[in-house]
C-alpha cells in the first residue's frame, strides 16, 4: 500500500506500526518524526499548502489527513481522484479509535490494540480533587490559548489540571487581566515557540505567577507519539498534585 500523510502525527503513527518508505510515499515538511526514516520520504508541502500536483505523481492508494489540521478545499480536491480518510481528533477516546481503525487498514489490529493500551495506561494518574487552574497559551500577539474541544485541553485535563478556558471552544484570544485567575500559566514550544524570554516579558505583567515552558508536542501530537513522551506527561502532572 502507497501512503501519503499530511499531518506530522499520522506520519509517526504509520512509521510505529512498521511501515517503510517504500509505503509512506509522501509526507508534509513539518513531519519531522522518525527522523532516520522521514528524510526518505517525499515532501508534499506543509499541512495548509499541499502540493496537489506532486501528491498526483506520487499515486498513493490511500491519502490520510486530519479536519483540523488540513485546509478543507485542497482535501476536497484530493478526493475527485483518490481514496482519503480524514480525520479528527479531538479526545482520547477519538485518538484511540484512529489507531484502531489504522490497524485495521494495516492489517495490524493486534499492534493497534497494543498501542492503545499502553497509551491508556499512561493516563491512569489520580487526579488531585482540586486540581490546578491552568492557562495554556498557544500564541502570543495576541495570546491565544485552548478551548475544550481540543486535543490539548484532553491531555490536560487528563494529566491532572484543569483548562482555565474551558468554557471556551477551538483556539480563542485571551487578555492578560484573564491569565491572572490561572494557577499556572503553561507557555507551549509550539505553534509559537516560546522560550523563556517570553516569559520574563509576560511575569513583568504577572509577577509572581507560576509559569512554565511545557513541550507542545506532548499534548497536540496524538497518534503513537503520546508513547514517547509518557514519563514527560507523568512528571508534568506531579507539579499538577
């Protein structure tokens, strides 16, 4: 079978269920994991410019995209002339009916089942009773963060906090009067990729509040990846206790 991934995530999940570059035949520049097996693969452009003609050339039997992170039109398109599975996640429940579903389009249901499991058991961590508020960012100018309707607020919330925004739904802006009723203030490496200046700029307006750099890899990737950031979360959420 010929795959072409358009979202990072899917990307590692396919390389994770054995496949070779032989089978993942293209492949968005921002998906940058395995790397030792990513560099074989074809670039097909970035997750909202697809290049549609090369992704043509590479005649892949089956084209697997995500609602959120693939521009509705271009997936659109594909599908006049191949065979696209979109999908979209959103809770681990969604993320663990993906890697089911894949196993199956693999012929690898008992791998799938394996997989899901142990990301299971990574989330068996006994929230406090009075969990901490937490404000993720996720953009800065203007500051944005998360809703619940997202990948993210699901790890945190499941790692022991709880979203400050919660109330909210997708990607809303936030002012910095808002982020003074969080208890911890988690600035995410990406989409924006903070660094700890950004966060002397932002204590200058929030002194004393708690904040921290977290991986946004670790909560926005779903698929295999929640695997290789397992003991990351499990130290992440005791600051959460």
């Amino acid at each position: 079978m010929r795959i072409v991934s358009l979202v990072p995530s899917i990307t590692e999940t396919l390389f994770d269920f054995g496949l070779t570059a032989d089978e993942v035949v293209g492949r968005t520049k921002f998906c940058i994991h395995p790397a030792n097996l990513v560099k074989n693969v074809q670039i097909i452009g970035g997750t909202k410019n697809l290049n549609i003609e090369k992704i043509k050339s590479l005649n892949p039997d089956l084209i697997i995209a995500n609602k959120e992170e693939n521009e509705k039109l271009q997936v659109e398109e594909l599908m006049t002339d191949f065979k696209v599975w979109v999908t979209d996640i959103s809770t681990l429940e969604d993320n663990h009916q993906f890697i089911s579903e894949l196993g199956k389009h693999l012929d690898k249901k008992e791998l799938a089942q394996n997989f899901n499991e142990r990301i299971a058991h990574i989330f068996n961590i006994k929230t406090n009773p009075l969990p901490q508020k937490i404000a993720y960012l996720i953009w800065k100018n203007p500051y944005m963060t998360v809703g619940d309707d997202t990948f993210i607020n699901e790890v945190l919330e499941n790692i022991g906090g709880e979203n400050l925004f919660k109330d909210r739904k997708r990607y809303p802006e936030v002012t910095v009067e808002e982020l003074k009723n969080a208890d911890q203030v988690f600035l995410s490496s990406e989409p924006f990729p903070f660094q700890q200046k950004h966060i002397d700029e932002l204590q200058k307006e929030l002194p004393g509040k708690q904040m921290i750099l977290v991986d946004g890899e670790a909560f926005s990737w779903f698929g295999t990846h929640l695997l290789q950031v397992e003991d990351y979360l499990r130290e992440l959420s005791k600051k959460l206790a």
